[in-house]
C-alpha cells in the first residue's frame, strides 16, 4: 500500500516536532503507517524505537504500567510508575510509538505531557481517532487513498488511484490466485474502491469476498448495503458509515454459525486460542465440535488472524472487527453472560498455572500467560465493575502471584490485588491469602509498612481459624520483612519456623523455595558460609527434582554468594552464569540485575578489574528499570559493590575505569547477559544499521519461517503448500512481516534475511 507521502510528510513532521499524532477513522492504516514512519527513522535514535500497544487496555491506570513493560522497566520497588518512566526516559534519544489512543485520550495525554516535560530528547509518534490536545503537539490526518472521481477523472496524484487499485488486486489474487485488473472489470474495480471511500481495510474485506462474487456482483451488494444506512445516525461522518455497512455486508457474508462465533469471539481482548473458544463461545446451537470449522472459515473471510505460537495456535481480530462483533453481542444481550464464561475461564486458567507452575512446564505456562496477559486484564476489570464478582477478583489475582512474581509484573501484581483487596473486604481465607501474596509483593518493593499491616491482618483472621497453611506462608512474609529490614537474628528464626511449618505441611512450590533463598542470604550475613551452602544445595536439589527452573535461579544465586564469600570463586561463577541464564529465560530483569552485580563482585576479587568495570556500568544503567534501592538498600551489599569499584579504580587508574564502565553503560539487556556469560568477548554494542538492525517488533517463529520461504524465492501459493496453511495466511504472514521491519517489496525481505545469515555466520 503506497503511503509514500504520508511517510514523507510524517517524517517532516517529527523532526520539527516532539510530538506528531496520526489521526484517522478506524481501519485507515493508522498503525501500519506508524510502524513504517519508526522503521524509516529508527537510525536517528541512539537509544531505540519503542512500540506500545494500548487497544487491549482498557483500565486507565494501566496506560505508564504498559509503556513500562513495553520499555522493559521492572518496577519492583515500589516506585512511582511515572516517576520512574521519566527517570529512565530523561537522558534517553528514544522514539516512543503510542498506537491507539482514542479510548484512553485523557491518561494518554497527561502521560505524554509529562514526559515530553522532563525528558527532552524523548520524541513520541501516537496514532488515534481523536488529537491528545497537548501543548507543541503536531497532527497528520490520514485519509483514505485516493481514488478516481464518479466520472472517471483521475486523482491529481494519479500513482497513488493506481495504488488503491493495486491493494484491491494484491488482496483479490490472495483468494482467488488468477484475478487480474483488466479491461473488462477495471471499472468495476474502480467503482469498489470508489464506494469504499478508499479505505483500506474496506478494500481489503470487498477483495476477499472474490472467493464467492464477482467484481461486478461485489458491487452491486455495495449498492445495495449503502441504501441501508439512510436511517442511520447523521451525526456519524460518511466514512465511518462506509466502513459500517463494509463491515455489515462482510458479516452477512458469514454463515449464521460464523456470525455467532464472530461475536462471542468478541470477548476476547487480544489473541485467544482453541481451547478458550470452545469453553466460553459454544451453547446448545454452537457445540465445540464446531468451532474448529468455524474458525478456519473467519480466517479465510479475513475476519480472523491466525498467528502460530509455541504454544499454539491464536487468532486474532482487527480492532474494528472486534468493535462490530462486541455490538452484535450487546445487542443480542449475550455480553454479560459471555463476560462471565470469560473470567471464569480466566480464573480457572490462572488456578491451573499456579498448580503446575512448579514442574517442568514451567516455561510453557510463562509463554502461555504472557499471550494471555491481556485477556487476564479484561477479566479482572470485569469482575472488580461487578459487584458480585469480586471475590472472582480475588481470587484471580492471588492465584497469578507466580506469573505477577516471577516474570516481571510485580508493580502490575500489586495493583489489582490492591483494588481486589479494597472492594472485597469480607474476612475469609480467599482474603487471607491475597493478603499474604500482597504482602510478599510489597516486600519485594521494599513497602516494609504495607507489608506488615497487610500480614498482621491476614494472620489475625488465620490464628483465629487455625489455617495453618496460611499461616505458614506469612510467617514466611514475615521473615521477609525482617531479612530486608536489616533484623537478621529475627529473620532467621522466622524463616526456619516457616520452613519447618511447610515441611510439616507437605508444602512444596516456588515460594518454598525462595523462603530458602531469603534464609541463605540471611545465613551469609551471619558468616555461616557451610550452613548457607547447604540450604542452597538442599533447594536446588528440590527444584531440580520437580524441573523447576525460575526459583532454581535463584537457589543458585543465593549459593554464588556464599561460595564468593568463601573464596571459591570459579564455582560461585559457574553458579552465577547459571543462574542468570535462568533469569534472562524469564525476563526477569530484577534477578538479571543481581546477578550482573554478582558477576562483577567475583570478577574484581579474581583480578578481572576491566570486566568487573564493564559490569558494574551494565549494572548501573539495569537498577533504574526495576525500581527501589539497588541491591535491596542492604548495607552489606552496597558495602561489596563499593570494594568492588574501589578495587578496580585502583587497578586500572580512574580514566581507564571510568571508559570499561562507560562501556557498560552502552550494552542492551541481552548484550550485558551474552558478556556477563562469557559469550561474547566484546561488550561494545554493535552499531545499527539499515540491512541489519531489529525489527521494531520481534518476529514470530512462523513469520522467520515465512521470511526464511521469501527469500528462497517462493511464492505465497508455494509457502502455503511448503507450511501445510491456507494461502491467504501466508499472505497474512507476508503482510505483517513487511510491516514490521518497515519494507515495501518481497526484494527488500530476501536481501534482509540473507543479511541476518551473513552476520550470524561472516
């Protein structure tokens, strides 16, 4: 789709202005031209172009939360969301790119405002239906594609009628491989494009209906549907009522079964799977031996998107189609119970995570939760609007304590147990273990207030029932609260109780685990190094028996820290480098961090002063994304890490220090794991380029397949075939690969892959 002007104009813009705003009627191709404007810029941003996507978010104070994992800021400490993104953000050359807006216009504007404010290098590109009406703010409104006049005239921009013409054919030969533009159905064409006002995703529904039409029949049911909209609103502007009646004509289209799974599909925020769909989309006259059909029929009308995941097998709508499904739905009066289907699913799903979250599955569940997260979101907002569904609330955030803990989503995790805990008030064991999942979440923020009256309440309510596994558990939390609080002889006689009370119990998961861990650390303070070494040898054979990997990491930086202490050196590094492959498995920037300081620490104490040097800089540029004091405020650790440096600046004399520490400060995330590791001897990031610089969002595993086909020549029909997928989504695929590293031409993707080869193997 020819946008060259609009990239040009777009590109005008954003260097006069630190912010521009795409405005257009949905369906336009807003956010295609915002990925293609970041990708022709990104070289101009020494610190990187950064996609957050907010249609799925729907809770306002969830708008700096999003921005913030999409920055891949950890708050687990407690901070001041927005506070901390503009710390972060202040001296950083970024672009950042808010798509879709519209429905959180006013938190979308106090957030940009207050950035642009603080961070002055930081320039935003932000697409939606309506301006921000920010001070400085720029606005390009993008219009449909031009197309030729009723009487045939052409546009004065007569490359850009050919390429509405041409988007119309790319679509058509998709469906119907041997559909060609020509003299007896050009006018037919033209007269779509024309009807369709030049929207592109209209064009793209009329074009897929060639399966079953023709062009001239397309046409005429155009005609038709239009006749329609006479009685509708007159304050809804033309094309918007075109790209409804585009829309109405597509669903009439669909079978009645397709329609029904059409709109109960709505439910979903985001991607949904198999599974989902046929739990909480059947009835008597829709079973789940159906859907499976049905579903492949959506994908084939280009209702639905397939994606192809580790995990399976997702579909998704385009904002606009789950807009029209949501309608049909409401208007049929399923919403509500659908809304019901969904959170209890949701919770059912999160119930089940939290079961086998400790075992082998473990990183299957991490991927799984992570495509859902949206889904999670909008279940929880739901029950918490629902007065009677808040203890499903409840219940649902508790139960997601692994995912909130242990892949980078502590501050998001506090959140909804916070609201959960405010609206649900009623004393009993449901509100007595979100309390104490709520209270080991504070800790870890370093909220040592909140965390003590939210145990002190839970522990009442438990002593008072003699639930000894709750209790258990907040004996734990309040060991942790002692062990952060600098209150060793306490802490350690608090952990032992609680480890004792879950042995008694038969209580074994990950957050056993990590009571060990805290009372390792403890242990160390106390010097006694064999006794610490135990423990943690003692866990990680725990964890290593039921394949759990995430808490394992942190068994093994526990033990890094007194084998340091000890002086073992090449096994506290070989302990350490484990551990933190484990962490990066998991995102999880907080352990990443401690263990990158943890590197430093053994590499200073072994002579490696430079790479001590590069770390510590690594380190320093990692704690400001997590949040809290680093290195939990501890005056021990801080201790460690001031010998550290001190000890280096004397080795290499401060010039030379403050240039391998600089270095440090240059690495990415997974620059700074590959050098901790010992895999990559060079720890200068390696400049950008236009042939080999990252795709402004990573690539799925189908899509490199995809990618990998294009570039040996092969056409969709022949990828199709080769991946055993329908033909259209293989087009589908080709589409959203272009899109995302910013191309035009298939020309363009083979020499971008067959670069990738050359610089993974020169």
């Amino acid at each position: 789709m020819d946008r060259r002007k609009e990239i040009a104009e777009a590109k005008r813009l954003l260097s006069a202005s630190r912010l521009l705003t795409l405005t257009g009627v949905g369906g336009v191709g807003k956010t295609r031209l915002a990925v293609r404007v970041a990708a022709a810029v990104r070289r101009a941003f020494a610190d990187g172009v950064w996609l957050v996507e907010l249609a799925h978010v729907r809770d306002g104070a969830l708008v700096v939360h999003t921005v913030a994992q999409a920055l891949e800021i950890h708050n687990d400490g407690g901070r001041e969301p927005l506070g901390l993104l503009v710390d972060v953000l202040r001296d950083r050359q970024v672009l950042l790119v808010l798509d879709n807006c519209e429905h959180l216009v006013h938190e979308c504007a106090t957030l940009v405002a207050t950035v642009l404010h603080e961070a002055t290098r930081l320039r935003i590109l932000a697409t939606s239906r309506e301006v921000l009406r920010v001070p400085g703010e720029q606005v390009l409104p993008v219009g449909p594609l031009p197309v030729s006049e009723h009487n045939g005239t052409r546009p004065a921009d007569a490359g850009s009628r050919d390429a509405v013409v041409a988007l119309f054919a790319e679509r058509a030969v998709a469906v119907m491989p041997t559909f060609a533009v020509g003299s007896e159905n050009k006018e037919h064409v033209a007269g779509i494009c024309r009807r369709l006002d030049g929207i592109p995703l209209a064009i793209e529904l009329a074009a897929a209906r060639l399966r079953v039409l023709s062009a001239d029949q397309i046409l005429a049911r155009l005609d038709d549907r239009f006749a329609l909209l006479t009685a509708g609103p007159r304050t809804v502007s033309a094309r918007h009522q075109t790209l409804q009646a585009t829309i109405d004509w597509s669903f009439r289209l669909c079978t009645p079964a397709e329609q029904a799974l059409w709109a109960r599909a709505s439910v979903f925020a985001g991607s949904f799977g198999l599974l989902a769909a046929e739990e909480i989309c059947v009835s008597q006259d829709l079973p789940a031996g159906s859907v499976v059909d049905l579903l492949a029929g959506l994908v084939d009308k280009s209702i639905l998107i397939r994606d192809d995941h580790s995990t399976g097998t997702r579909y998704q709508f385009l904002d606009t189609l789950r807009q029209y499904g949501q309608r049909m739905l409401r208007q049929s009066g399923g919403l509500t119970w659908l809304r019901r289907r969904h959170a209890d699913w949701y919770l059912h799903l999160a119930e089940r995570g939290e079961r086998e979250w400790f075992g082998p599955d473990q990183a299957t569940w991490l991927q799984r939760l992570r495509l859902e997260h949206a889904n999670l979101r909008l279940a929880l907002e739901f029950c918490l609007a629902t007065p009677e569904r808040t203890q499903t609330a409840l219940r649902l955030a508790a139960a997601l304590h692994f995912y909130w803990h242990g892949c980078g989503f502590v501050a998001e995790g506090r959140h909804w147990l916070d609201r959960a805990l405010a609206q649900d008030t009623e004393p009993n064991k449901a509100r007595a273990t979100a309390l104490a999942i709520n209270a080991h979440l504070a800790v870890l923020q370093g909220d040592a207030s909140a965390a003590t009256a939210m145990a002190q309440e839970a522990q009442d309510w438990a002593q008072s029932r003699g639930e000894q596994t709750v209790l258990a558990y907040l004996v734990f939390v309040q060991g942790a609260i002692a062990r952060f609080s600098g209150d060793i002889p306490r802490a350690q006689a608090l952990l032992k109780d609680a480890l004792a009370r879950f042995e008694a119990l038969d209580e074994l998961n990950s957050t056993v685990i990590v009571a060990y861990v805290t009372l390792v650390g403890a242990t160390v303070v106390q010097s006694d190094l064999a006794r610490a070494i135990a423990l943690g040898q003692h866990a990680r054979a725990l964890c290593e028996r039921h394949g759990e990997q995430w808490a394992r990491a942190y068994t093994l930086y526990a033990l890094s820290l007194a084998e340091w202490k000890q002086g073992e050196l090449a096994q506290a590094r070989t302990h350490a480098r484990d551990g933190l492959r484990g962490m990066h498995t998991f995102n999880d920037t907080f352990g990443i961090v401690l263990l990158v300081e943890r590197l430093a620490w053994i590499a200073g104490t072994a002579g490696e002063h430079e790479r001590a040097a590069v770390l510590l800089g690594a380190a320093s540029t990692i704690w400001p994304r997590v949040g809290g004091q680093p290195l939990f405020g501890s005056q021990h650790y801080l201790a460690a890490h001031e010998a550290c440096e001190q000890q280096a600046r004397r080795a290499l004399g401060n010039h030379a220090y403050e240039i391998a520490f600089q270095r440090g400060t240059e690495l990415s995330l997974d620059q700074v794991t590959a050098y901790a590791l010992g895999e990559s001897p060079q720890p200068a990031p390696a400049a950008p380029s236009a042939t080999n610089a990252e795709p402004l969002a990573p690539l799925t595993r189908r899509e490199r397949q995809v990618a990998e086909l294009v570039a040996q020549g092969l056409s969709n029909k022949d990828i199709a075939t080769r991946l055993v997928i329908s033909q259209r989504t293989a087009e589908d695929h080709v589409e959203r690969i272009l899109t995302k590293l910013g191309f035009t031409s298939r020309t363009q993707l083979a020499a971008w892959v067959t670069t990738q080869h050359e610089s993974r193997n020169p």
